[in-house]
C-alpha cells in the first residue's frame, strides 16, 4: 500500500498534462496506465505527427449538453501555452491549414516532451498497470494490478470509447456512475458514415475520390456546417467535411452536402445558344467535382429537360445533396467520443466533482468533444492543466 497526494488514473494527453502540472506544485502524484507505454494515442494521432493544438481554439468549436463549460479552462491554459512548452523543448511544428498545428518530425516529440516533464516534476509513471477499482474511505483508496494506492485526490483521464484494440475502456465512465455522477449518453464522433444499401449502390464504387464541399448535419437550430473535404469510401463518406458533420448527426437525421460551394456550376449551359445535353452538363460539372463524380452525378439526377427551369432546379440539386446515412463506421472508427461525464456535476474552474470532493474528470471522458483540427488535444491539456493546479 502506497500513500500519495494524488492519483492520475490514465497516462494519456489529459493525464500527462495534469499529473506534470501537480508534480511541478510539489504534489506526490502517481500516474497509471494499462497500455506497455504512456501517450499510445498521441502517437498515432494527426497521422503520426501529432496535431497537438488549434491556433482558433475557442469554446464554440466543441460540443458539449453546456457550451460554456469548456470556456474556464480553455481560458487558463491555451494555444499559447502548449506552443511555448512545445518551444521549451525544440519541437519544430508547422501550420498545416485551419489553424492546425502539427510536428515536423513525429508525435513521438510529444510523448517524450510530456515524460520528461513528469519526470522532471517527480510523478511516478506506472504503466502495464490496469485499475481495477476506485473505493472511497475518508480519502480514496486505488486498487490496481500493481497493488493499492491511498490519496486525497484522484483523477480519472481514462478517455473515450474509441479504438477500442488501442487499450479504450469504459472505466471512467464506471467510476462517475459508482459515484453517483450522470454520464451523458455516449457516441462516436469525427467518425465517417456508412450509406444504406441504395447510395451504396449508387456511389460505392468511386472509393477514393474526392471533393471540396460544405457538409451540414445537426438538428436544425443546432445545423453546423463545414467547408472540408469529403471522401467516398468503399462503405459511405468519410473526409474532414463529413467527420466534422458526423459529431453533431444523429441516427435516422441526414446529412446535406453542396457540392459545388459558391459556384453556380451549370451557369454555362444557361448562356445564349449554349449546347444542352447531358455532355455539356459534365463538363460543366468538372470545374468542381472529379471526372467520375460529374458523371455519375449527371447520370443519376438527370434534368427533366434542358430549359431554364429544369437547369435551375439541377443547380440547387447540386447545393443541398442530402444523404440520410445508415449509420456510423462505430468506435472502431471513430476519432473521439461524444458525450461523457456530466459538466453539470463537475467545477469548470478545476474539474473537480461538485458530489464527491477529490475526484476529478478531465480530458476526453467528459462530456466535451472538440472538431477535427488540434481542438481535442488542446481539450485534454486545458482540463489537465486546471485539475493539475488543484490537486
Ligand atoms: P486517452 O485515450 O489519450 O488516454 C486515456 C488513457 O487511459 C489511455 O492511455 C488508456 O490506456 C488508459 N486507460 C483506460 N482505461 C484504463 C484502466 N482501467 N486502467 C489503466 N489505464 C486505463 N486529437 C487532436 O486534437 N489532434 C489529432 O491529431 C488527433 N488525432 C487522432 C487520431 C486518432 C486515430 C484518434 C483515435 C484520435 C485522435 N485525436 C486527435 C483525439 C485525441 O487522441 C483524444 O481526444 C485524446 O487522446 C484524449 O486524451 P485523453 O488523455 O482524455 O484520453
């Protein structure tokens, strides 16, 4: 049995963050993980280069049941502050678009960054060690594969349900619900959707191609829209405008796509003695979409007949494709997870639970759920960083 100040259960981005922050403050933290080594998903993520943060970070960019949870700690520990500890360390990074930064050179830069910073605070990482159990008794006790922890305070970063064969669990949200904490209902995000069998049919076989479009999905006075990318896959749609969509869709809810933004694509074919014909309307189409996609559009939405109305009423066809998915590709797939531990049960300023003193959520087991682009890392160090501070 050890006695420490504080226990970090998970060594993700989140756990790192917070257990490095209460280690600098002279805290006795120890911080566990199941996983053979800490920040796994760090290294896999923004393809292996890490894209650490957002340089237009801002509370309206996540989802959450309370949009201005995330504010509090967005607002003590920003871009800035990443980007200077990332500086600390000779990380060079790149702004790829959007804002989005990522390393030159490897995720790995970050990983190391974060175990050096810990080791340096004097946390005492553990991994291969799975926890098993969080008891209270006046303080908690901590029941683990390595033996029993005691502590004031204990932090639970064990994140989301995603990629369920990186080492994923629900523990955390077990915990919240042990303690008597609502856990808003979970579900996949930034996750690409899955068309039913009749779109499939219709589209599946153009894998791989893709365009710029503007994706909107949300219920209509929560419609958020994306100007990104989209991508058919073999099973559906994928691509940055659609995994962005795919955070606020809703099952049985569709999706729609202009797929020609700011472009009256069949302007041509309207002009004085322009030719009229499903040819003219390809390559008209080609100014915007793929060579396939024109045509297969065409081919299945063809005009009624070529006068002005019927062009009119292709044009808008064009802007507002609207597909209603089957489903989603799962956690399997999926970036993040939507919902999580509660906001309403936990202090914005240090992410401690307002029922049960010393414990603490933080990172992606809250419900808070950032876009696509640097916002979900910047999520996990911001509420890191405030619980770290107050353990
Ligand atoms: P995280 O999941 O990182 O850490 C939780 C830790 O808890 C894990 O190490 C796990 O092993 C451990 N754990 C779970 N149960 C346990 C138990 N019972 N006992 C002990 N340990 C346990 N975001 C972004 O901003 N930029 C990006 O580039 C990317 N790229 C990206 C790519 C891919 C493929 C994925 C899947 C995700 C991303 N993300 C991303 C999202 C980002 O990775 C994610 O939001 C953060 O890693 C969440 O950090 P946490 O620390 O909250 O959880």
């Amino acid at each position: 049995m050890q006695k420490v100040d504080a226990v970090v259960l998970g060594a993700g981005a989140a756990g790192m963050m917070c257990a490095l922050e209460a280690g600098r403050r002279g805290r006795r933290v120890v911080l566990l993980d199941h996983a053979e080594r800490a920040g796994k998903k760090i290294l896999i993520s923004g393809g292996g280069r890490c894209n650490f943060t957002n340089v237009n970070c801002r509370a309206e960019s996540f989802l959450s049941e309370n949009p201005h949870f995330a504010k509090s700690a967005l607002a003590r520990f920003t871009p800035a502050d990443i980007i200077a500890l990332v500086e600390k360390h000779g990380i060079r990074f790149h702004e790829k678009t959007l804002g989005q930064l990522f390393c030159d050179r490897s995720a790995m830069d970050v990983v190391a960054m974060l175990e050096r910073e810990c080791a340096e605070a004097g946390v005492k990482l553990m991994v291969g060690v799975r926890v098993e159990k969080v008891v209270r008794d006046g303080s908690f006790r901590v029941e683990t594969t390595a033996g029993v922890f005691h502590a004031e305070a204990v932090v639970v970063a064990t994140g989301g349900l995603s990629i369920p064969k990186m080492g994923a669990t629900g523990f955390g949200y077990d915990v919240a619900r042990q303690f008597g904490l609502r856990v808003v209902e979970c579900r996949p995000a930034l996750v690409p959707l899955v068309f039913d069998a009749k779109d499939c049919g219709r589209w599946c076989d153009l894998s791989g191609v893709s365009a710029e479009v503007v994706a909107t999905a949300g219920r209509k006075r929560l419609s958020v829209s994306f100007r990104e990318k989209m991508l058919v896959t073999h099973r559906g749609l994928s691509g940055p405008a659609v995994l962005q969509a795919s955070s606020y869709w809703r099952a049985g809810e569709s999706v729609t796509m202009d797929l020609a933004p700011g472009v009256e694509a069949f302007a041509p074919l309207i002009k004085k003695n322009a030719r009229r014909d499903a040819k003219a309307a390809v390559e008209a189409l080609r100014a915007v979409l793929p060579q396939r996609v024109a045509e297969r559009w065409v081919a299945l939405y063809p005009p009624k007949d070529w006068t002005n109305a019927s062009l009119a009423a292709m044009e808008r066809e064009l802007h507002a494709w609207t597909v209603t998915p089957a489903g989603t590709e799962g956690y399997a797939k999926a970036e993040v997870t939507a919902g999580g531990v509660d906001t309403a049960e936990l202090d914005a300023r240090t992410m401690e639970s307002s029922k049960v003193p010393g414990l603490y959520f933080i990172g992606e087991v809250v419900d808070v759920t950032g876009w696509l682009g640097g916002y979900n890392f910047q999520w996990a160090w911001a509420s890191g960083a405030s619980a770290g501070r107050a353990v």
